[in-house]
C-alpha cells in the first residue's frame, strides 16, 4: 500500500474496550494519510505525459470534432483535478489508480486514428497506462485494469481495421510487460511472506516460554518492512506495543508459575487476533507486541487493537481470578523513523499514554504531541529492555 499518513498525528484518540470516538477516527483518518508527496507526483507526472503525448501524436475522428474535443478535455482536465484534489487517504487506495488508467485509456481508446501512421503513439500510450496501473497496490485490481487496456487496445485496433499482423505480434509483448508489472507487485509480497516465515521457524527467534516472536526477531521484521517501505511508499505496516495491566498483583499473589501460566495464557489469545502475515512477540516481561501488516488505514491497527481489549480479559482456564487486562499503544509506518526501535519507541510512549488514561484502552501514537520528557523517558525503557534481553 501506500504511503504516508501526511503530518504527524491529531489530537490522541484513547479508546476503552468497547467503545469507540468516530470523532477522533475521522481526525486520523484525515490527517494521517496512506500515501506519499512521491506517490502522488509519479500520478501527476505519468498522467502529465499522457496528456502531452496525446496532443503531440493523437488527433480524435474528424466527425463531430469539436463535441469530441470539448468531452476529451473535459475527461482529461476533470481527471488530473482529482489527481491535484482527491485527499491523500483515497490517493493509494487501489480503485483511484485505477479509475485514473481506465479514463485515460477510455479517452485513448475512444478516439483511435485512423491513419496507420499514429500508432506509434497509440503504442506509447499504452505503454504509459501500463506504467500508471502499476501503482496499483493490489494484485486483483492490477489483473483486471491490465487486462482491460490491453484487450481494449487489441478492441481499438480491430475496429479501426489496424489490426494487422504487427498489430497482432504487439499484443503479446504488451502481455509480458503487464506479467513484468505484475510480477513487480508480487514478488515484494511473497518475499515479505517468506522472511516472515523463515524467521518464525527459527529456534534462536523464538521467546523460550511463549512460542512467540523474541525481541530480536520482531525488531528484525519490523526493520525489513521500514527498508521495503523506503522503496514502496504505498506500503504501511503499524506497531502495536502491550503492557498487561493486572498481571503484577497475580504474579506476586500466586507466584512465578502462575505468571508464566498467564503469559503462555495470553500468547494464545494474542495470535488468536491478528490476521495472516502478522507477528506477535513478546518484547521482554509482560510486554508484548503486534506488528499488523498491509495497513491500509489507521482504522485497520485500530480494529485488531479493539480485538486484543476485547479477548485479552478472557481469564485462564478453571481459575475465574486469573485474568488481566491490557494498555496497547500504536504506531504507523508514517512516523517519519529509520530504526526500528524508534517506531517501537512511538508505540511504547502511546501504551504508556493509555495507562494513564485509566487502562484497557489504545492511544494511537502523536508525535506533535509528545514531550521531551517523555521521549527521554521511552528512550530510557527502550534501553532497558535491551538491557535485560
């Protein structure tokens, strides 16, 4: 996906289990958007080339000029205003680009020459509506809007009675170029899956009492996806950081078994949770974390947050009185980080944030909002942890 949530946070939105500010949702959802300045100025400058490319090389049917004329500046004007306009958490979304490829190739499509001479242009613009629908962040979305230029071309061709056996040869190496496209989009995906995988098999990155992820392998993926973000600024990822609130007083009541019973206890429930390709670690004591792949919107770290508050206080097996609640703080991609320890940085002063807020609640990282005291005083946590791992 995407992108970077422009700015750096609204106000904090603090949620208690089962309930929910749309309000505070509707402020994230606006100021911090899944995608990028680059994003959008790769949008403005392919689009941009199509229009230049179009009136340089490309004349519409002489019948009815001006009217068509008059609707093709329209279609063509009206497109790269949404381009300029359309907020920044629609910008990535897979339909925009879409919707942005198929007008320009209706348009194309729609006013095919018929002078054999032209299709030299005709080729090129192809070729540059290939190149947009490539922004697409979705494999299916990609697949259809492909498809649909490409036989829309060969459609063109044939009706144009261009469809002569170069034409015909061309249709092929436009389909090669769409696999190459495709596979452009694939293959971070199934590299991302393998990785994540591998790690997970790995006995020196598993946490000895839970099964779950240790410290350093979940720093390690967290790394990757931020090094595959830099190259991809449609894909965002989001950390969520856990402190169990409750499990000290049981600890201490009960003993060390019993606390490990309760930590074993809420891994389960913690990967019970999450969607496929996420990762659950325990970062050190009771402390755990989430990091939730393929963000799309804050709303979607929001969902698996409100998930872990609701399932979390479910209380071990035969005993009642064993069960603890939690405090998650959560930080997106958009954190304008290169380390991984500064994002889980942002996620660890926003749990803390919602402990104080009187706990079983999430507060989504704000960076505008933190002092410096509170930076030094995660920095401090962050240290110790390491510390003790």
């Amino acid at each position: 996906m995407l992108f970077r949530y422009s700015g750096r946070g609204g106000v904090p939105v603090t949620l208690s289990h089962g309930c929910e500010r749309k309000a505070g949702l509707d402020t994230m959802g606006t100021s911090m958007s899944m995608s990028t300045v680059s994003f959008r100025g790769y949008l403005v400058l392919l689009h941009g080339m199509f229009l230049i490319l179009y009136s340089s090389y490309l004349q519409p049917p002489v019948t009815d000029f001006h009217i068509v004329l008059v609707i093709t500046a329209a279609i063509l004007g009206a497109l790269m205003v949404m381009v300029l306009a359309v907020p920044q958490t629609r910008l990535a979304e897979p339909w925009f680009p879409s919707v942005l490829a198929l007008g320009d190739g209706g348009v194309l499509f729609g006013t095919l020459p018929n002078e054999p001479q032209n299709e030299t242009g005709m080729i090129s613009g192809v070729m540059l509506l290939l190149a947009m629908a490539s922004y697409i962040p979705s494999i299916p979305y990609f697949t259809i809007v492909s498809s649909l230029l490409v036989s829309g071309y060969g459609l063109s061709l044939y009706q144009a009675d261009l469809l002569q056996i170069p034409s015909i040869l061309l249709l092929p190496a436009l389909l090669c170029v769409t696999l190459v496209f495709l596979s452009k989009i694939g293959i971070f995906q199934a590299e991302i899956q393998r990785m994540a995988d591998a790690q997970s098999r790995h006995p020196s990155m598993k946490d000895s009492l839970t099964g779950l992820a240790n410290r350093a392998q979940f720093l390690q993926q967290v790394s990757r996806l931020m090094q595959y973000r830099s190259v991809n600024r449609n894909f965002h990822f989001a950390v969520l950081f856990i402190d169990l609130d409750g499990f000290k007083p049981i600890n201490d009541k009960f003993g060390h078994k019993a606390g490990d019973m309760v930590l074993r206890h809420v891994a389960k429930l913690l990967q019970g949770c999450v969607r496929k390709g996420d990762l659950v670690g325990r970062y050190g004591g009771d402390e755990f974390t989430v990091l939730v792949n393929q963000v799309r919107a804050p709303s979607d770290a929001v969902r698996v947050a409100q998930t872990i508050l609701s399932k979390i206080q479910t209380p071990l097996p035969g005993d009642e009185t064993m069960k603890v609640g939690a405090s998650i703080g959560i930080a997106l991609s958009i954190n304008p980080h290169e380390r991984a320890e500064d994002l889980i940085r942002d996620a660890d002063t926003a749990m803390y944030r919602a402990k104080a807020q009187g706990k079983n609640g999430y507060v989504i990282s704000d960076q505008s909002a933190v002092s410096t005291s509170e930076l030094e005083e995660g920095w401090r946590r962050v240290t110790q942890l390491k510390l003790r791992a």
